[in-house]
C-alpha cells in the first residue's frame, strides 16, 4: 500500500492557475492525485467541502498497469474510480481528488451545496470571458443592432396602429394561420362531376403567409431590440473584482445578476432579427395579395374578407366570428430597409459563446 499524503497547506480556495496546471498534469499523467500537495489521506472530518473542478474523466490507460485512482474516502492508496473531482476541504487546508459518487454520498447535502456553490462560481468565470469576447467585438455588434433598431421601431409603430384601430384581430388572424403553420388551402373546382352529379372539389394550397410571428400576441420588436441595447450599454462597463473564493466572494451576486442579463439578451440576437424580418415579410405586397386571395375564398372563418394596399397605407377588413376588424394603418418607409445578415460572424459567435 502507498503511503498516504497529506498537505494542509491551502489557507484559502486554490487559484485558477493551480487548478488548470492540475488539470495539464492530469491530462498527461493520469495521475491527479500525484501533482504538488494534493492530500491522498482520508478526510478527518465530512463537514464543509468546496468542489474545484467539473466531473473529470482520468485518462487511466496512462497509469501503470491502466488502474484506477485510489479513493481517499473508502479506499486509501487502492484502485477505486475513473471518474472524480477535485475538491478543497478548508477546515484541513487540504485538496483531494475525490471519487463522484463516494464523495456525494459521504457528504449528502454539503456535497448539494457544494455543488451549487461551483456552478456559481463556474457561471462567474464564464461571464468574464463573455464579457472579455464581446469587448473585442464590441463596435460590430452595436452596429449590428443599431441597423435593426430603426426598422424594429417603424414595425412596431405599424402593430401599435393595428392593436388600436383592430383590437385583436392579429391574435385571431394568427391563430387562423398558426393551424397550418402558415400554409394557405382553397377549394378548388375541378370542373368535374361525380357519380352523384356533385361538383369535384379539391383541397389544394396557394402558399404559405409570412407573418405568424408579427401577428403573435406580445409582439414587440422594440422592446427587445431596447434589450439588446441596454445589454450592449452593460457589457461595456468592467465587471467587479471577483475571484474563486471560500466563502464565496461578496461581488458574486453582482456578476450573477449582471452576466445573466447579458447573456440573455445575446442568445436573444438572431431571434430578435428573425422577429423583425418576420414583420417585414408580412408587409411584403405578395405576402398582403395572398392573404387577401384566400380570406376571399369559401371555407374560411370570414364572412368578409379585405386587405388592400395604396402607397404606404394598408387597410384591412375582416368579418368572422371574431367580430368586425377594420383598421387603416400607416406603413413607414424605413420599414423595409435591408436587415443585416443572420450569418455575421460576430453575432454568430457571441450566441455560441452564451448559449
């Protein structure tokens, strides 16, 4: 049996440069538990446990013979697990690469908060660098949002009209749509007869409609594109001073808080863009010309049917079970400003990094 070490050297949480040499020794050696002052004795106590690295996998086939890593727990200095986590017992001012499920079990509801306390610390660490990569890509981001804001705005102006002058008519023409995801059927006569003298009647479709997301209930491009600003608005500031500390650092909250908001609103980007050409494929004439063709048709909710388009104004009509619709809006010219590309390469790769 190999003799037993133990290290009560740590008077606080390990650094990150610690832990990521570990993590390099690991990878090369196999042997975690044989880098600088790591403890291999059994825990004198099961009190207070503080995880410093994620579940990791032991390239064991480096080790003599392909044997597994002894567990300090149940198993000192004899082969026991491949799979463990490193882990800081501050009472000892020891670190020890414990065994998963041993060390779950052992400590039962410290290794919960444990664990709770890590993905914490581990989200801090991950909003620096998010901070740091949209630093670098600040000015093209900002450019891209402020090429949608505009456009986001006339849009919006334009579904403000609609809610006033037609209360509820998009939610209802949505859901009418939504059926079919968009796909727009007529009944079509055939010009035949069949046995029983009856018309043919064919279900065929003429297209599918833009718009399902313009006309959803809650639309409100500018309010997420004020999001995406207010975001870029915070990133630019520095987050607070902070390290992996036991007991957790004061500033952690904060960055919590503020990296939360902040990733939000970026995994939000593309979305947001999605939302605002859905809006502007809406408005398209031919989008408008086939929604007007198959509201006319027989077999569809309305009565009365109209949407029809002189210059920048667009009236619709409706009449179904709904009740009566009509408003006459505005459509501004900027609307159907070019957007910018859904693949450009610096919004691609921020919603990767935050997602």
């Amino acid at each position: 049996m190999m003799d037993l070490a133990h290290h009560p050297v740590f008077e606080g949480q390990p650094s990150d440069d610690y832990l990521e040499r570990w993590r390099q020794h690991t990878a090369t050696t196999g042997r975690p538990e044989d880098f600088e002052c790591v403890s291999t004795s059994r825990p004198t106590q099961h009190d207070n446990i503080v995880l410093l690295s994620e579940e990791i996998t032991v390239p064991v086939l480096l080790r003599p013979g392909g044997e597994r890593v002894p567990c300090s727990f149940c198993a000192p200095g004899s082969p026991k697990f491949i799979r463990g986590r490193m882990a800081y017992f501050p009472d000892e001012k020891t670190v020890r690469f414990v065994g998963h499920q041993c060390a779950a079990t052992h400590y039962g509801e410290n290794f919960r908060h444990a664990e709770r306390l890590f993905r914490r610390q581990q989200a801090c660490r991950d909003y620096f660098d998010t901070w740091q990569e949209i630093g670098a890509r600040r000015e093209a981001l900002a450019q891209f949002v402020a090429r949608m804001a505009k456009i986001a705005a006339d849009l919006q102006f334009v579904r403000d009209q609609l809610d006033e002058q037609a209360k509820g008519y998009c939610e209802f023409l949505q859901r009418e749509l939504a059926q079919t995801n968009g796909e727009l059927f007529i009944d079509a006569d055939l010009g035949m007869k069949d046995r029983t003298g009856n018309a043919v009647i064919q279900r065929k479709s003429i297209g599918r409609a833009s718009g399902l997301k313009f006309l959803a209930y809650g639309y409100d491009v500018k309010r997420d594109v004020r999001h995406l600003q207010t975001a870029l608005t915070d990133a630019a500031q520095p987050l607070p001073d902070w390290s992996p500390t036991t007991p957790e650092h004061p500033a952690t909250d904060e960055i919590l808080k503020r990296g939360r908001m902040v990733a939000r609103a970026m995994r939000s980007m593309l979305a947001t863009l999605a939302s605002i050409d859905d809006g502007q494929r809406f408005f398209a004439r031919k989008n408008l010309l086939l929604l007007h063709r198959w509201g006319n048709r027989p077999n569809t909710p309305f009565a009365r049917f109209e949407i029809s388009v002189d210059g920048r104004q667009v009236l619709f009509r409706s009449d179904s079970f709904a009740g009566l619709h009509y408003a006459n809006v505005v459509v501004p010219e900027g609307t159907h400003t070019a957007l910018p590309p859904a693949n450009d390469p610096d919004v691609v790769f921020i919603e990767r990094k935050v997602a």
